[in-house]
C-alpha cells in the first residue's frame, strides 16, 4: 500500500508543476490580454521581412521588465 | 431643389462613408486620388501616408478598416503639451536614456486592422521600438527610443492615421492600466489555485467515496486527509481571501452584506472539516469546499469582466484639454493648464473647448454651448463679453481673459451639483448592491435560525446538535444565489457591448426594467448631431454653386462653414472678399459676384425684399447672386433612421416625453413622431430636472435618454440614464449606459432583454433554491454526508451557471 501514497505524492508534485507554470504564466502577462492575440495570428510575415531587409537597425522586441 | 444633385453612392476607400453625405447640398465633394475616392482630404492624407509606407494591407485585414477623419480635423500643436518634460515625465509608465514607454488609451481602436496597423508604428516614426496592443481596453503601449523621436511626435503620428491617442487630466491622476492589470492577473492566480486544489482533493476523497471509509487502509486514508487539508489552507487564506475582505469591511461597518453569510458558510466548512479529520470523526468536506470556492471565483471574475469592459467614472476635468495656449508678451506658449493664471490671455481655436469662464478678448466669437444648455446653434459673443467653461469655440479662434480658476468654473460647478443631487438621492448605481446587501442580511438570519432550531431539536445530544448545526450553516452558505445575478448579468453585458451598448454596471439592467417612462432629449438624440444645410431658392448652375461654396469658405462663421463643408480644395480664385462680421460676407468668385448673410446684408445688395417669416426661423442666410435675390439656407435637422418606429413601438408600453434646451424650431419634423402633448421645447438644465422630479412623484420610474452633460443634472435625476453618442471617446457623465447612436433604434430591444435577463436571474435563483432547500432537508435529519454535499454543492452551481450564460447568449441574439 506504501507505494500508492508515493504515487499519489509523486502525481500530486507534478500537478503542482503544472500549476507553478499557470501562475508563472499568469504573472508574467499571458493572460493580460487575451483577444488580440488572437487577431495577431492571422497577420502574414510578407511585409516584415522586406521591412527587417531595408532597415538599418534592428531592435530587440520588448525589454523584459521595465513596469 | 437644388441643380447640382449628383447623389452618387461612393464609398470612400479610406473610410467606407459615402462620400456625398455631410451636407445635402450634393455639391461635387468627393475627391479622387491614386484613382480612388475619397469623402475628405482628411482621409485622402491618411491613405497617402499609409500608401507610402507601404502599409495598404490596412484595407484588406478588416472591411471596417479606416477611421473616418471628417469629424476629428488634426489641429497642429493639440500634442504640444507633450513637449513639456513635467507632463511627459507623468504619462510615461517607464522612462529610461534609450527607452521610455507610453500606455495610450485609443478610443477609436476596433478591428484587426487597427491592430494590424498600430503595431506597425515602427514603419512610420523610425523612433518607435515596439507598439502594443490590447484591443479590449482599447490601449496601445508604446516603446520608443527617446532620442529618435519624441512623445509629442509618437502622438502626433498615431493621430495622423486616424487613431488619436485620448489626452485627459485624468491620464495624469487616475489609475493607470499597469495597476487594472494586476487585479485582474490576481484573479487568474486565486481561480489557478482553487481549481488545483479542488481537482486534486476530488480525487482523494474519491477513493473514500467508492470504497467506503472500511475499504482504505487506515495509512493511506490518514495521508489523504493530510494532504487534503494541505492543499485547502492555500484556498482558505489566499483563494478565498476577497470574500474575508468583504465581509470583514462589512462587519466593521455594522453592516451585512451578502459576503458575510458565504464567510460564514466557508470558514465553518473549513472549520467542521478540519474538525471531523483531527477528531477522527469522518473525512470532512475539503472536496467541496475547494470546488465551492472554484465556482465563486468564477462568479467574481464575470462581475471583474464587466467592470472592465468599460470605464465610465470620469469627472468633469475629463472633458478639459491637457493644454492651453497663452499669451504672454509676444510669445504664444502651451502650457498644462493647471499652470493657468487669472488674467492669462489664452488663444482658443476652432472646435476646441473653453477651459475656464474668462472674457472674451476678440471683437467677436461663436460659442457652442450645446455642450451646457443642449442649445445646438451657436451663441455669437462680442468683445468684453463673459464666456463660460465647456462652450465650445466655433470657427474663428478666439482670444480670451482668463476670469476663473479651472476648478472654480461654471462647469464643475454644474458637475458638482449633479453628483451631489445623486448622494443625495441615495447613489443609484448601488442600488443593486444594496438590495443584494439586504438580502445577505436576511440569509444569514434564516440560515442562523434554522441551523439553531435544528440544533435545538439534538440538543442533549451535543456532538450530534453541533453536527447539525454547522452542516445546515455549510448547505445554506448562497453559492448559487451569488453566481446567479452577477453571472447573468456580466454575460448579459458582455453581449450588449458587441451591439454597442455599454452598461456602466449590471445593477442597471434590473433598474431598465422597472421604467415605465422614457424622458428623451433631442439634440444629437434623436436628431443628428450636426444640422444639415438645404438650399431653397431658384436653381442655380454648377458656377454658381461652385461661387457660393468658394465664398462661404472664406468666412469663418459658423453657417458659412457648415455651407462650406469640410470641403477645402477649391482651385477657384476668389477676390474682393470682404466679410461684415456678425452680418455675412460678399465677394467675387467664377465670374459671379456672391454675397451670402443675414437679411439685412443681403437686402443692401440687391433690391429685392426678403421676408423672413414666411421661412419661419430656420433661415440659416440668405443669398444674393450678382445682385439679385437667389434664395435662403435653412437648417435641416434630420430624425435618425428608424426613431420614428422606435418611439412608435415604445409608445405602446411607456410614457414617452421628449424634452428639449432648443427653440420650437425643430417642431414641425417631431411632432407627428410624439404627438402634440408630448413636446416640450426652450427647457433649461433646471426645468428638466423638475420635470423628471414631477414624472418620478407620479410614482414613474424614469428613463432619460440624452446626449451628455447638458443633460447631467436630469440624468442623475432619472432612475437610468442612456447617454448616447456618435463616438465613445466624448465623455458622458451621470449616465448608466452608453450606446452608439447608431443603436438608439435598438432600445426598444434593449428594454426587452433587460425584462428576460431578470426572468432568467429568477429562474435561477429558483433551482438554487430548490437545491438549497433539498441540501436544508438533508442537513436538518442529519444525513448530509461528505458525498451527498460533493455532489449538491457543484450540480447546484453548475446548474446556475449553465442556466445564466446560457440565457443571456440565446435571448441576445434577437438584439440584433
């Protein structure tokens, strides 16, 4: 019987994984907005990648913690 | 009625507007670029900007791509405050040497391609490192790199394409978005970590479940226990924690509220659980404790859901610019505008607002004080004159003395009085919560009751009594009475927002259906905002026409403007103009000689007589055409499409008024819509009020449907308040909803659906009812055991939940 209270605490510790991930999900900003992405998908490269070709710089997209 | 009536149906390719309407003079407006056409230079400019930027993908995103720019012309330094590094400094959400960014708020943000394009600001500012954007708050964020570009231009840029970012003192107080964004990440967090330890505990007390408390092992049981209230301290403390605050807050205030009786209900939940696994006595109702405060949250995050949507709490230094220009010396500089002085001179120009009462410096202005008095034609002010904050200035630009503080104006004045009228009333937009408030009271009466006459009926036997006690206290605890009314409603008002209808909270549905009689005001309500302009007269030639317009647009006159059109690119030459301010103007144009104005001024043109009454007063100018009498411009005020209907349909269920700040003028168009009685015309903001107070005496309860702060002081007055508007940006206070004018035809609809949305909350409370009763029964003859609580407690809420959202989907579909 001892290896089923390992096993329930071994499944149990993975959940718990899986919910740090949730709220590390949540607090970095996934679920701040969850319609435009959305919208975002369906937007098609063509244009960037003539724009990245044209421009001289490139900038790195988003800072990672400014707020 | 006009020669020139070329009624084509073009629609403009930048905005989609027929490119003939604004005016009903059908004069040849439509413009033709890159073979395209367009309604207005405004939109021709965006479409180049947009050409040359290779950025026409625009058009194909969406079909409701492109802001119309005929009702929002750019004014050159409207941004200019930007410049000033104290207001930018309080804007900015970060600020660094290469990086600052901004949140902006957009009101004209709507579809994919508005997204598509605003995060393509890079391709048009070079200085902009990233742009952001969250289509439901309507904000775009903003990263530029300050060195290459400035605030002031990364503004200047987004409203070059149609998408003004909103610049309003609040920016600089109110919440910023950073802060909403965290409540609401919070939420996610709390709902995370409920439905963790709700599915995990679910499935230890499972085994017990199907086995039978003999049929596990006494180690194995005793770790499931363990880890079953480890997993429930977690939801207890943190998960649960908005419904401790609540309560607490309430009971500090000697008050109950509806979250006292579901504290109560979790903390004896947890606390008879906890209770029954130390003592050995049973293995307690962690599993529907957690599942219980999983479905609570779901609840609260509809009610967050809603408030987000939308926020409407705006004070009346919404409605002020950020900026004003002053005089100083030689110097025109824009400064913040609460660095304004008494005695500044400040320069005020077309279609900008009066910052504070002053006195007018120039020998003569148009004021629009529709705004106030919800008298749509302009006031004309002649020097030394006072001028009142929250008019509106017309055409020419203005020079004004300052006369008052900001905060001191007759306009905060009116907002004040409007607020405190509505505390004084008792703040109806609680109302809800106060009646939801009541009936916590009452509950948590009843159950403590029944709990203690239960408990009475054991009572020799005490662990048997206590037994009783806290399982009628957990059965009674009103899950589903707290989901049922903020679900419904919350999804009720989420559905209202896709057919441009915005509540302020969801306590206005219920109050929308208790109206009996509906107030309207006319301005811009029922009628268009802007008057249309129609020609009467003899028929005139193309040149003519062509004359006329040219003249009419060399004046900056209200009337000549609005015969002129936003139409600005005449090649004609026009000389000898010559303007009589106040009077009318005159000059020579494609070989005609034009003079267009009052009367008088015509009279001394040519030699005809005009007489005036036989047009009535909607004579807007008159006009002579090389010395003879043409005809007459009137004002034609236009019902919106299908008011007529709407109002008919709604006579048959309310009283209808309609009350209006303007002249009789407009009514002949609206009488056979209301009928004589019905009509009331010259109505100042204070006989409005008393005429809503005398309906409400009746024993009415009164809908008032207006168009802003003219109306303020009514609105508050009334029981619910409808703003409507051709632009969610304006700001609309004292109102409890806000819909599109292009919806104003669906209120009949709208009455309708808040009827079945309260239908639907009852049908609800119904089967919680009958749950709880069923719970009560079990509780009461001792039989309420972890089981049959796990499965009540979650059939309950999920009934409630599919029933409410359900409803308010299916019933909204016949809004449209």
């Amino acid at each position: 019987m001892n290896i089923i209270i390992l096993l329930v605490l071994s499944s149990v510790l993975v959940a718990i994984a899986f919910l740090i991930a949730f709220l590390w999900a949540t607090s970095s900003g996934q679920y701040d907005d969850v319609h435009t992405p959305a919208m975002r998908i369906l937007f098609e490269d063509r244009v960037k990648a003539e724009a990245e070709s044209l421009s001289v710089t490139n900038y790195p997209s988003e800072p990672d913690h400014v707020n | 009625m006009d020669s020139l009536g070329r009624m084509t149906k073009l629609a403009c390719a930048h905005c989609g507007e027929p490119c003939d309407t604004g005016s009903a003079l059908g004069q040849p407006k439509t413009i033709y670029f890159d073979g395209k056409p367009f309604c207005c230079t405004g939109c021709r400019t965006v479409y180049e900007i947009l050409a040359q930027h290779d950025l026409c993908e625009y058009y194909q995103r969406d079909t409701d791509a492109g802001i119309s720019m005929r009702k929002r012309p750019l004014r050159e330094d409207e941004y200019a405050v930007l410049d000033d590094a104290a207001t930018e400094r309080r804007l900015l959400a970060f600020s660094s040497a290469t990086l600052n960014r901004i949140i902006w708020t957009v009101p004209s943000l709507h579809c994919v391609s508005c997204v598509w394009l605003l995060e393509r600001l890079d391709r048009l500012d070079a200085g902009v490192l990233a742009s952001t954007v969250d289509i439901m708050r309507r904000t775009v964020t903003v990263d530029y790199d300050p060195q290459r570009t400035t605030l002031r231009q990364v503004a200047e840029t987004m409203a070059s394409i149609g998408y003004s970012p909103l610049l309003r003192l609040e920016d600089l107080t109110g919440e910023s978005p950073a802060m909403k964004r965290k409540t609401s990440r919070g939420m996610y967090a709390r709902i995370g970590i409920a439905g963790f330890a709700a599915g995990n505990t679910m499935m230890m007390y499972i085994a017990e479940y199907f086995a039978g408390s003999a049929g596990v092992e006494r180690p194995l049981m005793f770790a499931f226990r363990v880890l079953s209230i480890a997993l429930s301290v977690p939801v207890l403390v943190y998960c649960a924690s908005p419904w401790w605050i609540g309560a607490r807050a309430a009971l500090k205030g000697r008050r109950i509220n509806l979250d006292v009786p579901v504290a109560l209900g979790i903390a004896v939940l947890f606390a008879r659980s906890v209770f029954d696994i130390v003592t050995g006595h049973g293995s307690g109702y962690l599993d529907s404790f957690n599942g219980l405060i999983f479905f609570l949250l779901i609840g609260r995050l509809f009610q967050q859901k809603a408030f987000d949507a939308l926020s409407f709490d705006r004070t009346y230094r919404s409605f002020f610019p950020l900026s004003v220009r002053i005089q100083r010396g030689e110097v025109t500089a824009v400064v913040p505008i609460e660095q304004l002085k008494i005695g500044d001179i400040l320069s005020v120009r077309n279609a900008e607002v009066v910052p504070c009462d002053s006195i007018l410096a120039s020998e003569i202005g148009y004021i629009d004080y529709s705004f106030v008095t919800g008298e749509s034609v302009p006031v004309e002010c002649t020097k030394d004159e006072m001028v009142y904050s929250g008019g509106k200035v017309m055409g020419r630009a203005v020079r004004l003395i300052a006369a008052r503080n900001v905060s001191h104006s007759e306009l905060a004045a009116m907002w004040d009085r409007s607020s405190e009228r509505k505390n004084a009333a008792g703040d109806r937009t609680t109302r809800y919560l106060e009646l939801s408030d009541k009936f916590g009271q009452w509950f948590t009466a009843v159950a403590l009751l029944i709990a203690a006459a239960g408990a009475a009926v054991w009572l020799p036997d005490w662990p048997k009594a206590f037994s009783i006690f806290t399982a009628v206290l957990i059965i009674a605890c009103p899950c589903a009475l707290t989901l049922a009314a903020p679900i419904t409603l919350g999804s009720a008002m989420g559905r209202l927002g896709r057919f441009g209808i915005y509540l302020k909270n969801m306590g206005v549905l219920l109050d929308l259906d208790r109206i009996s009689s509906i107030v309207f005001d006319k301005t811009g309500t029922l009628t268009a905002a802007e008057h249309d302009i129609a020609f009467y007269g003899r028929a005139l030639e193309d040149r003519e026409w062509h004359a006329i317009l040219r003249i009419a647009h060399e004046s900056t006159h209200p009337v000549s403007r609005a015969i002129a059109g936003e139409h600005d690119s005449f090649l004609l030459e026009a000389d000898h103009v010559q303007e009589v301010i106040g009077k009318g103007i005159s000059g020579h144009a494609a070989g005609h000689s034009i003079a267009i104005g009052s009367s008088e001024f015509i009279a001394a043109h040519c030699d005809a007589e005009i007489s005036e009454s036989q047009l009535g007063n909607s004579v807007a100018a008159a006009v002579a055409i090389d010395g003879e009498y043409a005809g007459v411009f009137t004002f034609r005020p236009a019902v919106r499409e299908g008011v007529r209907e709407m109002i008919s349909k709604l006579r048959e269920d309310y009283r209808i008024q309609l009350i209006s700040g303007d002249s009789e003028r407009d009514r002949p168009l609206l009488e056979p819509v209301f009928g004589i009685d019905h009509l009331r015309f010259n109505c100042r903001p204070d006989d409005k009020i008393e005429r809503i107070m005398e309906a409400r005496e009746g024993g009415d309860a009164v809908l008032m449907v207006g168009d802003g702060l003219n109306d303020a002081g009514a609105m508050g007055e009334a029981d619910v308040a409808i703003a409507v508007t051709d632009d969610t940006a304006t700001l609309v206070p004292a109102c409890d909803v806000i819909m599109n004018a292009a919806s104003i035809t669906k209120l009949p609809a709208l009455l309708r659906y808040a009827r079945s949305m309260k239908h639907m909350i009852w049908t609800s409370l119904v089967f919680s009812i009958f749950y709880n009763a069923l719970g009560l029964t079990l509780a009461i003859i001792g039989e309420l055991s972890p089981l049959v609580a796990a499965i009540l407690m979650p059939v309950s809420s999920l009934t409630v939940i599919a029933i409410s959202v359900g409803g308010a989907r299916r019933l909204s579909r016949r809004l449209a």
